[in-house]
C-alpha cells in the first residue's frame, strides 16, 4: 500500500524457552509468538487489535516500537525499521501500556513530564502548548503537583496517555488503555482519542479486552490468535463470523413468565423478576428494549458486550471444524 504507514510482512517471533523436566534436566523448546503475520495500517487509521491473552498481541506491539526483534519476516513503521533505528523511531511513536507506567513512581506528575521534555528535546513552546492541550483534555489540572504513588488507577492512565503525546508522535500504541478506570474515566479517554484521531490524524492501535473500547474508536479490528492473524475487517464482521452475541439483562417489577421475545432474541435465564435474553451481537438491541418497555412492567435493564474471548473460540473451533471435514 502506498499510504501504509505500518507494514508487517509475514513477520514471525520465535522463543527459546528452557523449561525444567527433572532434578539437573532442562528442556528446551521453541516458541512461536507470532507466525507469518501480515497486514498494513494507513496513516490516520484507527483499528483494533484484539485476542486472548497469549496471542501474540503485545509481541507485535514490541517489535513495532523496536524492544523485540523479529526472528524473521519484514517490518516497517513510516519507512523506519524499529529494531535498526529505535531512538530515530521513538521520536514518531507513543506507547501506553495499561498494566505499566511511563511515569516517574516518586515524583510529581509534572516533574515526568519535564524529563520528558528534555529527553524528546521538545522545542519548549511546543511542549508548553502541548502541555497546556493535554492537562485541559484529560483533566489532569489539580494532579500535577500530587506523586505519581499517589494517583489512582484512572488518573494515572490519563496521565501515562499526556507523557506519550507530549512530543506529537505520529502513531500511537494503547495496550489496554482503559483497563480498571471508572465508567467516567473510560468515558473521558474514549473522547479524547476520538478527538485526537480527528484532529492530528494520529494512527492508534489499540488493543484491548473491552469490546466497547473497538466500537466507540475503531472502524477496522484485527483478531490475532496464536501468533496468526484470523480476522480483518469490521466489528460487525467479527460478530458474524464468531456468531457471538450480547445479553439484554432485565429487571422486571415483579416476577413473570419467560418473556416471548420475537426471535432471535430468546430468554437464556431467569431468577426471580430478573431474565436474561441473548441476540446477535450485529444487531442493536434499542429494538427489542422498545418492545419489552410496551408489554412488561421495567425496573431496570443493561446491556452485557459478548466477551472477545468467546467470540474467538467460536472462531478457531469453526476453522478447526471445516479444516476437518
């Protein structure tokens, strides 16, 4: 692709891992991480990297921002070759990883974002700007002084998401991004990605185990699975070819029937004046909670995403199956 601007060519990842059999015995074995894996992101994009843990999802991420180096295969991020020319790299790429932090433990949130200045040699009108534009965005005002210990879980991310954009990266990597946050906190980082995608066209890939998090921000997901790349393409396609589905969980003002829920949707449990109805996850469920609302007396009802884990199973066992007959 002309305007790729990510590109993996049948890239692999193999492991030696050494592993103990016996008293002085050690066995040694080959891991493939990731296998042949091939796709392109244009600049701009936004997309979706999704998998079970183990897949081979932050792997890739690793080889892209220059930490790993393939075993094989060919890898280009805006014409750079991570693993060759990682400090020219790092100038371009921002990395948030959701189980680490980016940020100084003991120091004030905005003494890390002073070394950073010095360590990207941000121009310091650049880094005041961008400074002043993230801490609004992420309602970061009130935590600068405050040590990064002594942040919660959300502030934190938020803070990790500032200290990755502070030097105007032209490609973003979220691994887990919103993992632990508060729905308010999730609501606020969605936001300003979407924000950020629009208005610097800044490739994202994201990858995560909340299915929200793909379909607020992504138009295109990727599905990865033992190091092979099973799915590219919509969100809705996913759902189809995993046939997964959500659940509509209701609470009734007193105990009833099953509810006779025009089909697909059908009840999968009941206990007391709480059922739960499943239906395709390609479907939007605003028509069957207006059909429930005019005949059954509501108290509450919610929505449960279909977990990416499930759908990725239907997927491989239906491979498994066709590969069979």
């Amino acid at each position: 692709m002309a305007d790729a601007f990510i590109e993996l060519d049948h890239v692999e990842k193999v492991f030696d891992v050494r592993r103990r059999t016996g008293f002085l015995k050690r066995e040694r074995r080959r891991v493939r991480a990731v296998d042949a894996l091939s796709f392109t992101v244009a600049r701009g994009e936004m997309v979706g990297y999704i998998g079970p843990n183990g897949a081979g999802k932050s792997t890739t991420i690793k080889m892209l921002t220059g930490i790993l180096t393939p075993s094989g295969g060919r890898l280009r991020v805006a014409g750079i070759d991570p693993a060759r020319e990682r400090t020219r790299l790092a100038h371009r790429i921002g990395v948030v990883f959701g189980q680490r932090t980016t940020l100084w433990w003991d120091l004030p949130l905005i003494d890390s974002y002073r070394l950073m200045h010095r360590m990207y040699r941000i121009p310091d009108a650049r880094y005041r700007e961008n400074l002043d534009r993230l801490v609004a965005l992420l309602d970061l005002g009130d935590l600068l002084d405050v040590p990064v210990r002594q942040l919660s879980l959300g502030q934190r991310m938020r803070g990790d998401i500032a200290a990755a954009l502070l030097h105007d990266p032209q490609v973003l990597y979220l691994d887990e991004p919103t993992i632990g946050l508060d729905v308010v906190s999730k609501t606020r980082v969605r936001r300003f990605l979407r924000e950020l995608n629009a208005e610097r066209g800044t490739t994202v890939l994201l990858t995560t185990h909340d299915l929200q998090d793909i379909e607020q921000l992504c138009s295109r997901v990727m599905v990865i699975d033992h190091g092979r790349l099973m799915y590219d393409g919509p969100l809705a396609g996913l759902h189809e070819a995993g046939e997964s589905e959500r659940t509509l969980v209701v609470d009734l003002e007193r105990e009833a029937p099953p509810i006779d829920a025009p089909a697909p949707a059908r009840v999968v449990r009941v206990e007391g004046p709480r059922q739960w109805l499943a239906f395709p996850a390609s479907r939007s469920a605003a028509p069957l909670v207006a059909w429930i609302a005019e005949r059954y007396p509501l108290a509450d009802l919610s929505v449960r995403e279909p977990d990416i884990e499930a759908v990725i199973a239907r997927m491989y066992a239906e491979r498994a199956g066709r590969a069979v007959r």
